[in-house]
C-alpha cells in the first residue's frame, strides 16, 4: 500500500476552513453549530493525520522490495542494500546469479557475507569493509573464483540501524588476465634462463639496463651498467667491434650481431658471447632504443675452432691465414670510416727464405716461419692481427696512434729479433726480412686497396735486404710497369723468345779463344733486343728466375757440344748463376741433368759466380762450390774487388778462375794505383794456382800491359761483342785464320 503526502492533507483541511468560515458568514443563525461542527472535525482530522504522519514516516525509512527489484534487478553490475542490524538484505539478480544461489531459498545475511567476503559477523570486519573505498573480496562458485571489489555508501543512518548501498566491480577477468600475464612473464623469463639469454637495452647508450640473465652473465650486483665499465670486460682485440656497434644506427632496423670475449666482474678468464643487436631512432613520442641478446657461445666457439683452423689458421704458423686476414681487415677499414679511426698494415717478406729451406731443410724452414710468426705476434695492438699472407709472406695490421714513425720502428725490432734466430742450425746463415707499409683508410678504397699498396712498397726495393719502405702514390706506376713486365716475360719464356748470346774469352798468349760467357738476351717477335739488366730483377722478385738459369744451363751445354761436334775447338762455357740459383739445395743434380742431356764433359763447363753472393753466406756457398767441383765443372768469381774486397777468400773458396773487374781495367795504362792492383791479385792468384781473366779489355794497350802482368785470359769489345750462336760459328773461323798466322808468323 502506498501513502500521500500529510502536507498535502493540510492543504485539503485549510481549504475545508475557508469554505466554512465563508458559509457561517453567510448563515448568521447556523454559525454556532457549524463551527463547533468544524472543530470537531477538525480535531478527528488532526488526530487521523497524526497517525497518517507516524505510518508515513515508518515506511518513509524503508525501501520497498519490489521498488528495488524494479530498479536495479536487471542492472549489470553487482548491487546490495543492507542495514547493519541485517534485518534489510536485497540483492540484485546480477549478484544472487554470480553467487549462485536460489533467490526464494537462500540465506540472504549467509549469502551477503559469503558476497563481502566476510567469514563472520564481526564489528570491525563491517567497519573496515564499510569504510574501505574498495574493498576486494572472494568467493568460490560452481564455475571457480569470484573476486569483487565492494564501494559502499550510507543511504540512510538511524539511531538504531543504517541502511548502506553495496556496489560491486567484478574483478575475475582482470585477475585472470594478470595471472595469464604473470605466468608468460614467469614463462618467457624462465625460457630467456633456461637458454641462458640475457638482455642489454639502453635509451641513451652510456648505461645498459641487464636482465637478470645478463646479471649473471657478467657478474654485476645490480640491473644497470655503465657502457665504459662493460667495455673494459671486453678483450681488447674485440672492444673496437663492441665501440662501433653502440655507435653504429641502422635506420631500417635491422639485426647485426658481433662475437667477443667478455671476462665478468668476478672472473678470471673470457667466455666467448655473441651479441645480437639493433638501434631503433627516437621519435616525437619516444626514445631512441639500443640493445639486444647476450648468449655465450663459448662452447659453439670451441667447436668451431677445428673449423676455423681450417679456413682460418695456418697450418705451420698457428696464426692467422689470408682468408682470415681479408676478412679481418675489411670490417677494420669499415670501422675506421665508421669511427674515424686508422691502421698501419705492414707486409714483410723473409730475405732469401729459399736458402733455408735448401740448406737446412724444410722441417727447419717451417721452424723459421714459424717463429717469425711468434715474433710479428709479440707486436700485435688491440684489434689488430697478424697472419702469414703466403710461404715467406706475412702481414701485420697496427692501430694507429697517431705515430708516423711506428710501422718503421715495428719493422726494425721485427728484424732485430728475427736476427737473432741465427744461431745453433741457422748460424751460418744471415736472417732478415724486408717491409713495405701502408696506411687504412687513406691509402686505398678498400682493405684489399691497402694490403696492395703495402706491397707495391715492399717490391719497390727491387729485391734488396733489411728494407722498409712507406707507400707512395709515385710507386703504383712504376709497380704497374713491374707487373706488366713479369707477365710479359712469363710469355715470352713459353713463347721460346729468350736466347743466348755469347762473348768470347781469349788466351793472352796465343790469342786463340779458350772459351765464352753465355748471356741471356730477351728479344722479342719485333726483333727488339732487351738486356738482363731490364728483366732480370723482375725474374728473380717474381721467382721466373728459376725457369730461365734452367734454359740458361741446358742451352749453354747444349751448343758447347754442338760446336764441339761441328769440329770448332774444345772451349769452356760460362754461365751465371743468382743467388737463387746458386742457393738452392739441388743444385749439383740440376748440372749433372744439365750434363748428362747434352753428354758435355763438365770441364768444358764453368760456373760464375759474383763475389757478393758467394760471400754473403760463406759457409754455404764453398759447400755448394765443392758439391760442383766433385763434378768437374770449373768456377769463376766474377766482378773480383768490387764486393768485399778481401783476398783472404781466395784461401776458402775452391774457384779455378778469378776475374778482373772492368772498372781496373778501363784505365790501366794511366792509372798506376789500378795497374798495381791488378798485378798483385794476378800474383796471389797464381800462387793458389787459381787462373785469371780480365773483362772490359777495348784496346791493345790494355791487353799488352795485362799480358805483362801475366794475366791469362781476356775478355772485352776489343775481342767481339755477345752475339748469337751462328755469329759465334763466323768468329771461330777467323780466329783460328787469325791465330794461324801469328803461329806462322811469330815475330
């Protein structure tokens, strides 16, 4: 039942007296009755409004149920109204269906507990849920977990009791998705543990956020290092790689990755990791971001290591190889323009390596190469290498600190300490090395631009011992030529155009011919004639040396016993031998070959051989003379007084012929000093039993007074140019006319 408003009777009761108040005014004679009427009327009605008053106020403090069911029941939210005496309990049906219960058949003071979350009816649990802002609580259903969080109003207060509105948030979902959270986050946390990754992110590059993988990667105390202290737990060889990747920004994001040697805070050895990374750009809304994985690969490292040997290592020197060299050097000349850095490269080459490996051995050889490969080793700079580029090739990549002076200095202590491996096995034997160096970046467009350049120096020295030379731009001309040159002449000895000519040698006292000197002459399909002196140091750097003293050999054996079968007079062939030749450990049976082939008898073969390079490593040299003497082949030193000028090698050396140097020759007959040279070499000589010829006789003054001297022999312009083989026939036939006539006409 529903009541008005008592105001709304009072209106009524005012209006009622006003109506009567008008009617006695009108009825004099009934007044008195009518108000008395009135009066009573008025106090029954009073009396009935009292009443109405107090029922109205009793329901005005209460809430109808079906008002409440009509209202909220069908909202979609949690809602209770309660008084905390508990005689009021009204629950929404959202709430009654989540807890589950019958709505004609529950416990609604059970149920609203069970709701709150409040395990009994205790004060100050009511209190706190009451005066909390939101309070969360939980309860099981038949579908699971409930959890909600309960904000409570006063509706109305009471001396006696206070009705309160409940309403709920359902938090379930949320729960569920943070606890889904959590657990991808426990997941991928585990997973990042179990595969041993840590992560390193950093918004400014100067300080690395580490996960706590990367924590224990490193051995750090807290989640945060700085990019300096991570740098110097970096090898030094790998820091310039770590420098550049921070400083590196990709703009497309992409991935790079880099392998070093990390030794953490507490450890005292490096583990091998491998860094993958990327640089993303900041934008109006957010920060640049740099960072990346951390994983050890030490073990993969290890593993690889037979593979890398293989494809980077060096079998005999244990360093690095060419392939390794390349690779190295490439990502060095990017840094450098990267981080406007710069490297020295240095390339050496062992001096006469071939000498060791004939006289001592290739087992020894590799002894040698192997500790110059140690040596180039001690003088490594961080992030530089060292590596043997070919046999007695290497190479050394050096950090530039702003000291021109270095790669020269590197050089010199690496020839001081290779020095010094002569001894025991090696000590008659003199080791050095030469240098060539260039600069990265500036001395090319590239490593291999650089590496080039360095070598353009080294061949620039032309073959000479202990240099060091710096690149010029000069030399790339000049090296071209060289090159060109070198494969010219590779051509031309397939292509047959080297010949012999030959230079005949006279007896001074019967002025017949006693022998030749067989000189290389190169000439080509236009009949240019080019003399050794142009392509014989490009034959000896590049090694086709080898390939013409061999055609020198067989050649000069072969037409000496062609004139001998043609009926021309027994004569001796000389032939020159370089030191590569002259060095190599086959040389007897190269000439006994050479010998056999062409069935000459070897004392109708002479060697020649200058005094620098027989006395450049003596003991060697008179080994190698004895093993041609035991043949029966004669040798000559050449260009005698022009070396090292000392006679007491004629007491060592087992020669059968000294010559005379031309430049005492070519003004004897004025220069006295020349004169009295001449003859005291010739007396020595004879006294050793050792025979003498003089070269660059032009004139017969010159021949008169060396005859006088008792010189044996003589060689010179005044006797005939080098000429060719059929020249040569022409020449015997006039000299034996010639020396007919002085035989019959001696005076």
């Amino acid at each position: 039942m529903k009541f008005g408003n008592p105001l709304a009777a009072a209106l009524v009761i005012t209006a009622a007296t006003v109506l009567i108040v008008s009617y006695a005014l009108r009825q004099p004679d009934s007044a008195l009755l009518v108000i008395i009427v009135y009066i009573a009327t008025i106090i029954f009605l009073s009396i009935i409004v009292y009443f109405i008053s107090k029922i109205y106020s009793k329901h005005k403090s209460s809430v109808d149920p079906e008002d409440f069911i009509e209202i909220c029941e069908d909202l979609n939210t949690e809602i209770a109204i309660w008084s905390d005496d508990f005689s009021l309990i009204i629950m929404n049906k959202k709430l009654r269906d989540l807890i589950g219960i019958d709505y004609e058949k529950y416990d609604k003071k059970e149920a609203l507990f069970t709701a709150f979350g409040l395990k009994k009816e205790n004060g100050e649990d009511i209190q706190q849920f009451i005066k909390s802002p939101s309070y969360e609580s939980s309860f099981k259903n038949p579908n699971g977990t409930v959890s909600i969080a309960w904000s409570t109003s006063l509706v109305k207060k009471r001396k006696k009791r206070s009705v309160f509105l409940s309403t709920g948030f359902n938090l379930t979902e949320l729960k569920k998705m943070k606890n889904n959270l959590a657990s991808a986050n426990d997941f991928f946390k585990s997973s990042m543990e179990l595969a041993e990754i840590g992560l390193l992110m950093s918004s400014d590059k100067k300080k690395f956020v580490a996960s706590p993988e990367a924590v224990k990667m490193l051995g750090i105390k807290n989640s945060t290092i700085d990019v300096s202290v991570l740098r110097s737990m970096i090898h030094p060889n790998d820091r310039i790689h770590f420098e550049r990747a921070v400083k590196y920004v990709d703009a497309s994001g992409s991935v790079n990755s880099i392998e070093m040697q990390i030794k953490n805070s507490g450890g005292s050895s490096y583990r091998w990791y491998n860094f993958r990374y990327k640089s993303i750009k900041g934008t109006a809304n957010t920060a640049p971001l740099f960072g990346g994985a951390l994983i050890d690969v030490t073990q993969e490292h290890e593993k690889d290591i037979l593979i890398e040997r293989l494809a980077y290592i060096d079998e005999v020197t244990e360093i690095a190889n060419r392939n390794k060299l390349m690779a190295t050097g490439q990502e060095l000349y990017d840094t450098c323009n990267v981080l406007s850095h710069s490297y020295w490269i240095i390339v050496l080459d062992i001096d006469r390596f071939h000498i060791v490996n004939d006289t001592c051995g290739y087992e020894n050889g590799n002894y040698i190469l192997k500790n110059f490969a140690h040596i180039l080793y001690k003088f490594v700079t961080p992030g530089g290498i060292a590596a043997r580029i070919s046999g007695d090739n290497f190479a050394l990549i050096l950090k530039d600190y702003g000291d021109d002076d270095l790669p020269s200095r590197t050089a010199r202590s690496i020839q001081e300490e290779f020095a010094k491996l002569a001894v025991d096995d090696f000590e008659a034997i003199t080791l050095s090395c030469s240098a060539g160096f260039s600069k990265m970046p500036s001395d090319g467009n590239s490593f291999l631009d650089v590496m080039e350049h360095a070598e353009f120096a080294l061949k620039s020295a032309n073959g000479s011992q202990s240099t060091i030379i710096g690149y010029e731009p000069s030399m790339h001309d000049s090296i071209i030529g060289r090159n060109e040159l070198e494969k010219a002449l590779a051509l031309a000895i397939d292509n047959n155009e080297l010949q012999l000519f030959y230079q005949p040698k006279i007896d001074l006292r019967t002025g017949k011919i006693m022998g030749v000197e067989a000189l290389i002459r190169w000439i080509k399909p236009d009949g240019t004639v080019i003399k050794p002196d142009s392509f014989v140091p490009v034959a000896e750097s590049s090694h086709l040396i080898g390939k013409i003293s061999e055609f020198v050999l067989n050649e000069g054996c072969r037409q000496n016993k062609l004139w001998q079968k043609m009926g021309y007079p027994n004569i001796v062939m000389s032939i020159n031998f370089t030191s590569t030749d002259f060095y190599q450990a086959d040389l007897k049976e190269k000439v006994l070959e050479a010998l056999a082939k062409s069935k000459l008898d070897a004392k109708w073969l002479e060697v020649e051989l200058t005094e620098t390079l027989a006395l450049s490593d003596i003991d060697f040299a008179v080994s190698q003379m004895n093993k041609l003497r035991e043949l029966g082949v004669k040798l000559a030193m050449d260009d005698f007084g022009t070396g090292y000028s000392s006679l007491s090698y004629l007491q060592i050396l087992p020669i059968t012929l000294l010559k005379l140097d031309r430049s005492f020759i070519t003004d004897i007959q004025h220069d006295n000093i020349a004169f009295e040279i001449v003859s005291a070499v010739i007396r020595i000589a004879k006294s050793k039993k050792i025979e003498t010829i003089a070269e660059g006789i032009e004139n017969k003054e010159q021949e008169e007074i060396l005859r006088q001297a008792q010189c044996d022999y003589g060689q010179g312009y005044l006797y005939g140019k080098p000429m060719p083989a059929e020249k040569m026939n022409e020449f015997f036939e006039e000299n034996a006319k010639i020396t007919a006539n002085i035989s019959d006409n001696p005076n």
